[in-house]
C-alpha cells in the first residue's frame, strides 16, 4: 500500500507513459487523418462519413461504463488494470491495420467495411485504454505524486502524437509510391507493432498499490450513483467540451493546409524554401507537439501555485484565444499561423495533464465520501464523455464540411474555404469556451484534496 510520503521511481513513471504513447499513435492518427483518409483516398461522401462518425463514436462511448465495470471486477495475480494492457496489445494493432486497409469494393462495400473496421478499432480502444487510464489512479495514492505521474503520461501522448505528425504522412508516400491506400494500409502495419511493443513495455514496468476498502463488494448501480456527483459531472462535461474544441480543430488541420494554406515558398529568417501541403502540415503538427511537451513539464509548478481547477481555466481560456485568433490569418500568414499554433499548444499542455489529475482526485473524493472505491468507473465514464467530444467534434467538421459545400480533391469555392477557416478558428474555440467556464465552479481545491488524502491514508493504515 502506497502511504502519503511514498513516490514512484522515475522507471516506473516512463513505464506507464508509453502506454499512452501506444495509445495516442492510434488516437492522433484517427484525430487528424482519419477524416480525410475517409473522404480523398477511400472516397466515401462526407455526410456518410459525419453519420459514420457520430453512430459509431457514440455506440462506443456506451461501452466505456461497462469495460469500468469489468475492469473493476477484475481479479489475476496482475492486479486489476495491468492484465489488460497485455491481453489487449494485439487485438488493438491488427484492428487499427484493418481500419486503414481499404479493399476495392463497390461504395456500398466501402461504406460497410469503414463501418465494421472502425467499430471494431473503437472496441479495442476502450478494452484497452479504460484499464489503462484507471492503473494511474491505483499506483499511488499521493495526489501531488499522480500530478507528476500525469506530467510523465502527457510526455508519453505528445511522444506519441510527434511521431505520428512527423512520420505518418511520410510514411505513407514512401510505402504508397502514389498509391495512398497502399501507403496508408502498410504505414498502419508499422505503427500497431510498435503499439503492442509500447503497452508491454508498459505492463512489464508497473504495480498496482491502492486497492479498494476491505470487504467491498460489486454493486454497480450504487457505483454509478455515487458517480453523479458535482465534481465529476464538472470535470466531465468540460472534458466533452475540452475533447469537441481540440478534436474540431484537430480534425480540420489537414484540410486547412491542403484547400487554404496549400503548398507555397516560405521565407523565415531570411532563408527561402517551396514547401508542399504535406510538409507544411508536418511542420505545424511536429511543432505544436514540441511545445505541447515544454508546457506539460510545467504542469505540477503549476498546479502547486495556482491549484489544478484555476490553472485549468486559465491555460484552456488562453489556448481558446489563440485558437479563434486563426480567423485573422491568411494563406500568406505562414508565420503568425505557426506562432498561434505554438502558444496556443504550449498551454495546452497543462490542460491535458491536469483533467486526468482531477479525474483521480475525484476517484479519492468518492471513496473518502462513499466508503467505495470504483476507480475503472471514474475512467471508464471520464472516457465516456472523451468519447462523445471524440464523436460530436469529428462529426462536426465533417458535417459542416458538406453544409460549406466541400467537394475532395478539388480547388474549393470562397464560401467553403470560408467554412473551413472557421472550423479552424471560431467554431472550436466556442466548445473550448464553455469547458473553462465550467470549471471555474469546480469544488475539489488543493485544501480539500489534503483532507481527503489524509483522512483516506488513515482509513487504510
């Protein structure tokens, strides 16, 4: 049992972080590539692609509680979390694989392929990814140390999300030689390999320390009760809004360099060079990344001086800024738009690390108040609710791609090139307005979370 003054080793807090960059090698692809790989290689309309998108996303996110539910349920002499990420590892690489695999089918064919393959990779995201995210509220029971352990794990998704920024669309024009559905099915080979080997390397270097109270017995439906309390419904609805701002703006970066911005020379420095969509694209996403990692080791200062709820707020409501800030830039602006892109993904660092921080401070809250801990659920429904932001933020920019009257692969009328700087500044940063205002009346301060973690050391020592 891990007690207050306890902290994890600096092997242990990178063990778990490449579990999350296995994860986000998946997550980042489908965040900024998938949307497009559906509608210019695959060719399917963008409105099937918007209702595939908002059936499927929230089908799984109805699975989220119940993979809590099971993981909770868990016993092995691995403990209740870790088992998963070993059992899951492969299931999860082929089912990406076979998302980006597009057989020459017909376009009813295609359609019911994406459908299949994309459920089926959303399946194996949530058996995976809900024991994963609820190991870290069971390593340790120290607050302030699942910060830093946060901080480690948001390494390991920025990590994860430069290799896929830096190297996918490379990839595929190396593996594809002109044929992107090639290129794409092959660069999927690679990245679910190095998946599998990731999650074992995190499973192998972690431990399981906070268990629940004594004696405590299933009951998911007083679980789930005490589950709909007012620090979770705040945390957890920001993180709907949090998830439809960064997946709206996510989703659209692709299209905004390839219709708007387009391949052009660029001079920095007084050095000039022609660069391509691809690489300019690249070259926003690596970078963006970069500071997302400077602005993540920060986060526990942070945290320590201005509380995890305050901080929150305030670095959301600057990357909200920076977001809408895009509407003012125009194709030529390639410097003001990476300089946007890096304040704005600098404080989003902070963000990421500090909601799932809150997420096991509330975890702590329940226990303290119920008598019962249910740490797999906490995750399972703080994924939920990712999952619909997941949903109705992907579903968005492709659905309002076809209001904008968006056609793929074409040179785009002003009103849809309209639509699309939109979808990259205004319209997500409204989600990311209302997820910072909800938390301003978010109750769980760092006084409270030091009763709370005293009176529960207490209870189990």
């Amino acid at each position: 049992m891990t007690t207050q003054g306890e902290k994890l080793s600096i092997r242990e807090k990178v063990g778990y972080a490449v579990g999350d960059t296995a994860s986000n090698l998946y997550f980042q692809t489908f965040l900024l590539f998938i949307p497009i790989f559906y509608t210019d290689v695959v060719g399917l309309p963008a409105a099937a692609v918007a209702t595939m998108f908002a059936v499927s996303r929230l089908f799984d996110a109805v699975n989220d509680p119940f993979m809590g539910t099971v993981a909770d349920r868990t016993q092995t002499r691995w403990g209740k979390f870790r088992p998963y990420l070993l059992w899951m590892a492969v299931p999860f690489g082929v089912a990406g694989f076979l998302a980006f695999s597009s057989p020459d089918f017909g376009p009813t064919g295609k359609l019911l392929y994406a459908y299949l393959t994309y459920n089926l990779l959303m399946i194996a995201y949530t058996a995976i990814n809900v024991p994963y995210a609820a190991l870290m509220g069971v390593m340790t029971s120290h607050t302030m140390e699942r910060t830093s352990l946060a901080a480690y794990r948001f390494v390991g998704v920025f990590t994860g999300q430069l290799i896929i920024q830096g190297a996918a669309l490379w990839m595929v024009g190396y593996f594809g030689q002109g044929d992107e559905r090639a290129g794409w099915k092959w660069t999927m080979a690679c990245i679910g390999v190095l998946a599998i080997a990731l999650f074992w390397v995190c499973f192998a270097n972690t431990r399981e320390r906070v268990s629940p109270p004594p004696g405590q017995k299933g009951d998911l439906r007083r679980d789930l009760r005490n589950l709909l309390n007012r620090p979770w419904l705040l945390v957890g609805l920001a993180t709907f809004f949090q998830l439809t701002f960064i997946v709206a703006r996510g989703s659209t970066v692709a299209y905004y360099f390839k219709y708007f911005v387009q391949g052009q020379a660029v001079s920095f420095l007084g050095f000039t060079r022609d660069l391509s969509f691809e690489a300019l694209t690249s070259f926003f996403l690596v970078s963006g990344s970069i500071a997302t990692i400077v602005g993540t080791m920060f986060s526990r200062w942070f945290a320590q001086r201005l509380g995890k709820a305050r901080a929150y707020v305030v670095f959301l409501a600057v990357s909200v800024v920076s977001q809408a800030s895009f509407f003012f830039a125009g194709p030529a602006d390639v410097v003001l738009i990476f300089t946007l892109n890096l304040i704005g993904q600098f404080v989003w660092g902070p963000v990421s690390v500090l909601q799932w921080a809150m997420y096991t401070d509330v975890a702590d809250y329940m226990e303290w108040k119920n008598g019962r801990r249910a740490t797999a659920l906490v995750m399972a429904a703080s994924l939920f609710m990712l999952k619909l932001g997941l949903a109705v933020g992907g579903a968005f920019v492709v659905w309002m791609l076809g209001v904008y009257g968006f056609e793929a692969n074409v040179e785009q009328s002003a009103e849809t090139l309209r639509g699309i700087r939109l979808l990259m500044s205004v319209f997500p940063s409204l989600f990311g307005l209302v997820a910072a205002g909800l938390m301003v009346f978010y109750p769980l301060s760092e006084k409270v979370m030091g009763q709370v973690e005293h009176d529960l050391t207490a209870r189990r020592g």
